[in-house]
C-alpha cells in the first residue's frame, strides 16, 4: 500500500480522543483526490508503553539503578502486583471490560504508591460517583504512579499528555532542544521509532508530516523526523499545527531543517496543496524556488519563508469533512484525573471534533492572539453543512458526542446549528467555548439544550469589572452571572477560566474577583472552574504594545520559538503567593464546601477584605430576561401537541366558549384555558413554528397575525398567563 502523505500527530496530546488536526487535513485531501495515511503516535506508544511486555523491560532496567527513591522501591517490589493487571487495566479503560470495575473498586486489588496518597482526601469527592466512574478514577491513579515510575527510572521528560514539554516551551533559541536529539533515544522514543518505522514500511509515503500542536508535542516530532531523514533521506518532511503557527513566526536557526524540509504556517490546505504539487513535479524538490505560501524552507543555507503563491486559502465550506479513517478510535483509553466536571469532559469519552467558525468573531482580548490568523481571521461555516459533516462523522466513527473546538462559538450559529439538529430529529451530545454575552438569554439556552447541547466553557478571567474592560472583553460581571444563570437553569453545565496576575491588577481586586468567584458558586450557577495565571504573548496586544499595560518584557534575541515572554509587572504585585489559595478555594467551591470561610483562611499570609458586597451577585440575578421582547427573534414550539377539550364557561347569564389545553412534556403536564377563537388561532399558530418548518416566524409576525385577527394588542397576550405557561411548556423566543 503506497500513500503520497503519512499524517502524524507526535506523543502525546490526549488520551481519550485523537487530536482532530490530521482528520482535518486528511478529508480535505480526501477532497482533492491525494491520498494519505494518518496516524495518532502518541495513542500506539501509550498502549505498547503500558503493556505488561514493555513494563516488564522497564522493572529490569530499575533493578540496575544504583538508587531509587522510597516511592519506586515499592514499585519495584511489587512489580508482579503492577504487572498483573495492567493491560486488563488498560482494557477497562478503553470500554472492553466494563464488569472490571467490581474487581478495580475492591480492596487491595490494585496496588498502591504515591498518587493514591490523594485518595482519602478525595473520597467525599468520588464517594457518592458510581461503580465504573470511581474504578476509572483508581485506575487513573494506578497509571499514574506507573508514570512516575517512568520519569525516575527510564524517561525523565515523559507525561501521559505532553512530553519534554520544558524543551519547548519558550525556547528562543534552538540549543538546548537540539542538543537533546544528539543524546541517544530514550525507552520512549524508541517505542515510538520502532511503530514509526513499521508503519513508513507499510505505507511507503513520500511525504511524512507532523501536525505539532502544542509545546510537549515538539521534542517527539523532532526526534521522529530526525529518525527519518537518517533511515530515508528521501522522504519530505514537514511540519505545521499550532506550535509553529504561534511560536515559529520568527524562525532564523538553520538546524531545524536537519529535521524538516518544510515548515507552514496557518490554515494548512493551501499550502500543503502546494507542497504536494511542489514535490510530485519537481526532480529536486529543494534545488529550485517553489510557489509556496507561508511556508519555512532553507535556501542556499538560509532560512528562506517562502509565500510567493498568490492562490487565496480555501473557504471553510471547502476544506471538506474531517475524515477520522485510519485512527485506532475503539482504542482511546477514557481517565478520570480530578473531580473537576470540566476536566472529566476533556478526558473521558471521545468526541467528534469540529468548529462552527474559523477565528474569534470578538478577536478583542488584549491577552489573545488577536494579530494571528487562527484568531483574526473570522469565517463561520454554515449550519447545514456543520450537521451535515456530523452526520457523516457519525456514520463514520459510530460515535454522537461533538466537541466544537471554537475559540468562541458564535450565538447565533449556535441558534442555527440547534434548530437544523432539531429539524433533523438527530441525537446527539455536544459541548463548545463561548462568551458570556448578553445574547444567551434563557430561551437560547434552552434550545441549545434541547439540541444536545451538555456543557459551555467561558472567560469570566477577572472578576472585575475594571479589568474586564482593560481586557477588552465586552462584558460585564453582571452580565456573566446572568448568563450563567440562563445556561445552569437550562440544564447546561459551566466552566468558567479564571486568570489571576493580569497587568496592573492589585491585591485589592484580585480578593474582590475570588468573593465574586465564591458568590457564583454558592448561587448555584457555576459548576466549574480553572484558575490560570496570566501570561504575556508576543503577539497579543499586550505583547505588542507592553508600555500602555505597564508591563516590562524580558525580550531576548529570538532565532527559534517565540510566544509566552517574561516579564515584570510594574505594580509590583507578587501574583505567585495568591496561586495555592485561589486553587484550593475553587476546588472547595465546586463540591459546595467552604461558602462560610473568611476569604482570609485561604491564604497563609494577610490579604484585605473584600470589598463586594456579600449580596452582589444575588442582586444581579434578580433582573429576569425571559420578557425581554426581540421583535425580529424567531419563535419555535418544542412542546408537544396539545390534548384540546372544548367547554363553554357561563356566568351571570353570559356564555364563553373555551378551549381548555393539556400538554404534556418528559417531565411535567401543563393546563391552559383559553377562548376558543384565540385558542383556535393559536394551535394552527403553533404548527407553524415547529422546527420541521421551512422557515420560523418572527415575534414581530406573530404580533401582525394575531392583531390581524382582531384580538386586540399582541403584547399583553405575550405576557398572559397562558402564554407564560406555554412558555414553560416549549414555546421558545431566539
């Protein structure tokens, strides 16, 4: 089997899902009629490296250190308990063996080493979690106490999702990274070469390329493309994804293309196109100029970046369905790390990825990538080609789960995409990132839900209304604890990242933003969070114009990576002592504990008291959108049809003719009397705007029809009880 194209995500990225960047590139090839291979390495090292056949070679390498800490003494001594259950461990894990979770979860059957330690002071945790959660989280443990066992005796730069991630982060120069691939391969890089040089002899490609997305992704890439241009110096090698996208835009040091013979940039058809054609045509593929765009070659032994071709890149309706063929998809392994909601999501299951818009339609924040392509360039995809790319994918995977990978998704595709999902009776799970914008009023959010929708992440960042304008993030603190209030009555869990240490933010604010933090908890709408200490980008606004954030940037000369700068922060702030506390805080927070303590008792060194008003958020929940009127919004009935009984009412001699409703919904039943020529009206209305329809009517269209009738102002029927009660019931105003 010969493919002009092998596509490798190199270790590690996720354990649970593949990394959706090669199914991205590959169904646009797919598109074009070349032909390619894709392959997850990292996933294929994972499971030969925690297999008993591997760690097996790797308790006899131990036995030969002089020393070993106390922790992998123990492990080493208990190697057979270690060995036993391992790959039925890891099988578990992948789904196959749900009945191991009895066996897991008993006492003393799964051995134990430091990362249990944590165990009793999570028990009130994952108590209450059932039988296959709580085995996956002693599991998880299990595998992660292998994994320290790992970093001291055989690879001290393995992680179970990033590896040698130090060699790639911030490196401005190419030296200490390049030094560390003249060392011989490690237990782990040769795992990965061994599968590496199996699959090049299976496929026998003429171009291997690596999508390099992250940081801990790098040093593998590089050991891999060294591998293969010692092994066959014919092949083409390349490299593109978000690691040379955000870091290789100053790229000066000739020694990388010892590794690779092509670097791109940005959306990658285009150039990968390009490059194809450049190296099927051309007898010496680096003898002569190309026509290339944004992409890094070496000419006459300089760093040349090459975007002489004028051909624009492709529009998202043409870049085709990712295409998931050729991944190992029924051997993802599922892991539950920490009780976090949020995280759980990021780690166990696997989801179709896909993205309702190229870039940020906001492409504001000051902390963003905002000059960058990936953000600037704003393009959304339209919603019957997204649910028509998730029917394929699902046809293709078996799986229904989608994680829409937008930096923001946009409200009102979101509105697109649920009605077309709805319109198409599909059953599908769904999450993305968004902001909180006023935009998500209760309704929206419950057609979302209705559409699959289970959870959102968002930037609240600083809860601080001073800082949230310095961010440029176009809300308020107010507006985002309605926000979350629409989505958490809606049944759609929240996520919100937290950032702590922005520019000029003092001591004062940054307690005012953890008492907002502990009031959204403690209200109920916010079931998850993550704190995150701010860094300085290069090519933020920040990073480009530090002097109006006073902020310093330790800036030196770069020749390789350049993204997260150092710096000093003018006010002097020391943002690192408020680390521990505002964790530990948030992670009381979620499970519901702490809402009484002093903020004080977070901290083991005096902070002020805040300055929020202990009922501020509640204040803010006070104001209810729902009978915030949008004239040009569409209506939609999700309910149900109703059960209609006509009676006549009389009193004092007076006869009404009435139609009295009974609508029933999974969860509850619903009684509206109505008089019988509006409630004639209505029902043939109501047909009218069920999501089967061509085209939704308006509120506006609503008004015009009813008021056309005869029956009076259309507002205060809107605002009637019956109407309320439909509300309730399915009628919904998006």
């Amino acid at each position: 089997m010969s493919r002009e194209l092998l596509l490798i995500t190199p270790p590690f990225t996720q354990l649970n899902t593949p990394y959706p960047a090669t199914a991205y590139i590959k169904g646009f090839l797919g598109t074009k009629g070349i032909s390619s291979f894709q392959m997850d390495l990292g996933i294929e090292v994972i499971l030969e490296l925690f297999s008993a056949r591997s760690f097996s070679r790797i308790f006899q390498l131990a036995e030969e250190m002089e020393a070993l800490s106390a922790n992998a003494s123990r492990m080493l001594a208990l190697r057979e308990a270690y060995l036993g259950p391992l790959d039925q461990v890891v099988r578990f894990l992948q789904g196959k063996d749900l009945p191991f979770a009895r066996q897991i979860c008993s006492e003393g059957y799964l051995p134990k080493a430091s990362r249990f330690d944590q165990l009793d002071d999570l028990d009130w945790a994952f108590g209450h979690m059932g039988m296959v959660d709580k085995a996956k989280h002693l599991a998880t443990l299990y595998l992660e106490d292998l994994s320290d066992f790992i970093v001291e005796c055989v690879d001290p730069h393995f992680g179970f999702s990033r590896y040698a991630e130090v060699l790639g982060q911030s490196a401005n120069q190419f030296d200490e990274l390049y030094a560390a691939l003249q060392d011989a391969p490690t237990f782990v890089d040769d795992i990965a070469l061994d599968i590496l040089k199996k699959r090049i002899a299976e496929i026998n490609p003429t171009m291997v390329c690596f999508s390099v997305p992250f940081p801990g992704n790098l040093y593998s890439a590089f050991r891999c493309a060294g591998w293969v241009k010692e092994h066959f110096p014919q092949l083409i090698t390349c490299m593109g994804g978000g690691f040379p996208n955000t870091e290789l835009r100053s790229l000066k040091d000739s020694r990388v293309f010892e590794f690779f013979d092509f670097i791109t940039l940005d959306d990658g058809e285009r150039p990968i196109e390009l490059l194809i054609d450049h190296v099927l045509t051309a007898k010496t593929p680096c003898s002569s100029l190309p026509s290339l765009k944004r992409t890094y070659m070496l000419l006459d032994g300089q760093v040349f970046y090459n975007n002489t071709a004028t051909l624009p890149d492709y529009r998202q309706a043409e870049v085709g369905t990712p295409d998931y063929s050729d991944l190992r998809l029924e051997e993802y392994i599922s892991v539950i790390e920490i009780a976090n909601p949020m995280h759980s999501l990021w780690s166990d299951g696997r989801w179709n990825k896909l993205t309702m818009a190229h870039g940020c339609y906001w492409g504001k924040c000051t902390f963003c990538d905002v000059s960058l392509d990936y953000i600037k360039v704003y393009e959304p995809v339209a919603a019957k080609l997204l649910v028509d790319r998730m029917e394929a994918l699902i046809e293709q995977t078996g799986t229904t789960g989608f994680h829409f990978v937008d930096e923001a998704a946009p409200p009102a595709l979101m509105r697109e995409l649920a009605l077309e999902i709805i319109r198409r009776k599909l059953h599908v799970t769904w999450w993305t990132n968004i902001r909180f914008e006023k935009r998500f009023t209760r309704d929206l959010c419950r057609l979302l839900k209705h559409s699959g929708c289970i959870a959102i992440s968002g930037g609240l960042e600083v809860a601080s209304d001073r800082l949230l304008a310095l961010i440029d993030k176009g809300v308020t603190v107010e507006q985002v604890a309605r926000v979350t209030r629409n989505f958490t009555d809606s049944g759609i869990m929240v996520h919100a990242y937290l950032m702590y240490g922005y520019p000029t933010q003092t001591v004062q604010e940054t307690v005012d933003s953890l008492e907002m933090v502990r009031q959204l908890f403690e209200e109920g709408v916010l079931q998850s969070g993550f704190w995150h200490r701010f860094a300085l980008t290069a090519h933020s606004p920040i990073g480009l114009n530090p002097d109006a954030y006073q902020v310093v940037p330790d800036r030196s000369e770069v020749t390789f990576a350049d993204n997260e700068v150092p710096f000093r922060d003018k006010t002097g702030v020391d943002h690192a002592r408020f680390s521990f506390g505002l964790k530990k805080s948030l992670f009381n927070f979620m499970h519901g504990i702490g809402f009484d303590m002093p903020l004080q008792d977070w901290f083991d060194f005096k902070v002020p008291r805040t300055t929020v008003a202990r009922d501020f958020i509640v204040s803010c929940l006070e104001t209810d959108d729902s009978y915030q009127i949008n004239p040009l919004g569409k209506l939609i009935w999700l309910g149900s049809h109703p059960v209609v009984h006509e009676r006549v009412k009389m009193k004092k001699g007076r006869r009404w003719e009435m139609s009295e409703w009974t609508i029933h919904t999974s969860g509850d039943t619903y009684t509206i009397v109505l008089d019988k020529e509006v409630g004639t009206w209505l029902q043939g209305f109501l047909e009218q705007i069920r999501p089967g329809v061509k085209r939704l009517l308006t509120w506006k269209e609503a008004k015009m029809a009813y008021e056309q009738m005869g029956f009076g102002d259309f507002e205060p029927f809107w605002v009637s009880k019956p109407i309320t009660v439909l509300r309730n019931a399915g009628l919904l105003l998006v």
